[in-house]
C-alpha cells in the first residue's frame, strides 16, 4: 500500500521468454534455519520477536558459535561426531517467530486420530526390532534416500534449492541427496494409484504469477510430512509466488 501511494507500481515477477512466470534460480533457505516450523504457542497470533526475544536469539548464536568452534570434547562429554561442528549450517537470527503464518497462530493443526495410530504403530515396529537391527529399521532420511517432497525446508545443512524451467515444466534441484523433482503442466490426469514414489507424481499448473502444484501418489507410510507418515490418499498442494 505504501508503495502505491509513493505512485511506485506494483510487483511483477520477470518471465520466462515463452511467457510463464520466471521462478528460475538458486533459493537457499539457509539463514532461515533458526526459525522454528511451529510457533511457540505462547506467542499467539505474533509472528515478530521483542526485542527482548531477539536478542535472547543472538545470545544463542553466539554460544552456538563457540560450540561449533571447539576443537576437543570436554571431559565427560557424550561421545558424538563433534566439536567441531564444521559440517553443520547456521542461519542468521532473524525476527520471524515461526515459518507456519497460516493459521494465524502459526501452529500446524493436530493429526487425525488414524494418522496417530499410524505413527505410533511404526514407533511401536522400531522398537520392537531394535534401533538398528537392519538398515529398514532407520528412515529414508537416514538412509540418503530422499529428503521428500518439501525440500525447501530449512535442515541441518544442503539448503540449496534450484529450479529449472523449460516449456511445459518446472524441475526443483535439492542439493540435499541430489534429488530432481519434475512437476509437468501438461494438465495431464495423475498416474494410476499402482505407481507411487517417494516424491509423488507432481502437477502443476499456473493460477496468475503464482505457480500452484498437486502432488498425489505417495508411498503410504515410507512418505513422511514433518515427520508424519501419510496414508495413501494423501493430496499435497503448494503454491509458490516469487515476491
């Protein structure tokens, strides 16, 4: 609004020679790692730090700083793969309070009660055949296998995202595991339940400058969202805006 009233006009997103909206480019979510997914539910609907909250945030860094530049374990540390914590990424302290804006309070919605008793009945598998007893008892994550359909969540390290365009589709590189992710807008109907993979089957298609996808056809209790197996009728829409 302020922008308009200066007499400035109003964003637009540059594009590609055939037209499309132009998402190409390397979008990293690294200096977002601090930021928590969920919100502090004592925050209510702010999504913006105090000044007090801030730099309690930097004190933080700060030790995590000195953490990382340690060369020897302390005596009677728990035996690890640190310090140093040289293969770690940190972000930047940041005033947001949570990445989840919608809802309003910034927290994700509880599971239904069959996706609970789904979580809890591998919870209850792992246990019962040990930690690691075979590489099938660690996650795909664990595993290299593949980070899943939303790497563009900040993790630990490899934030790195890519996206490619051509005529017809949009491609996400993730530099975690190197996984590709093609997502044609061909308006063609999704593959039969009978395939599935650990990403979906992806289509999309363009809604103005934002480009919104619909991923089906995941692997029921292997495809894990936020650490919540889905079940085989999941349905994932996204919807991507560059701002």
């Amino acid at each position: 609004a302020n922008a308009q009233a200066r007499g400035a006009k109003p964003y637009a997103p540059p594009k590609t020679p055939w037209g499309d909206p132009d998402l190409q480019g390397i979008w990293p979510s690294t200096e977002m790692i601090g930021v928590p997914l969920q919100r502090a539910a004592n925050f209510g609907t702010r999504n913006v730090l105090t000044e007090e909250e801030f730099a309690e945030r930097e004190k933080q860094a700060l030790r995590t700083a000195e953490a990382d530049s340690e060369q020897f374990a302390k005596p009677g540390a728990t035996v690890g793969i640190n310090p140093p914590s040289h293969w770690i990424d940190r972000g930047k302290p940041n005033r947001q309070a949570s990445l989840v804006v919608d809802p309003p309070d910034g927290r994700i919605p509880p599971l239904t009660e069959e996706a609970q008793q789904r979580a809890a009945r591998i919870a209850e598998r792992r246990k019962l055949t040990g930690a690691a007893d075979s590489y099938e008892d660690r996650s795909l994550y664990e595993r290299c296998i593949t980070r899943g359909v939303l790497g563009l969540l900040p993790v630990i390290y490899n934030n790195g995202t890519q996206i490619v365009q051509s005529p017809g589709n949009v491609v996400f590189m993730y530099e975690m595991i190197h996984e590709a992710r093609t997502i044609p807008l061909d308006k063609q109907p999704h593959a039969g339940p009978g395939i599935r993979n650990y990403m979906g089957d992806s289509r999309g298609r363009w809604e103005g400058n934002t480009l919104v996808i619909e991923t089906t056809n995941f692997l029921p209790e292997k495809t894990t969202i936020g650490g919540a197996p889905v079940s085989d009728q999941f349905r994932l829409i996204e919807r991507l805006t560059r701002v």
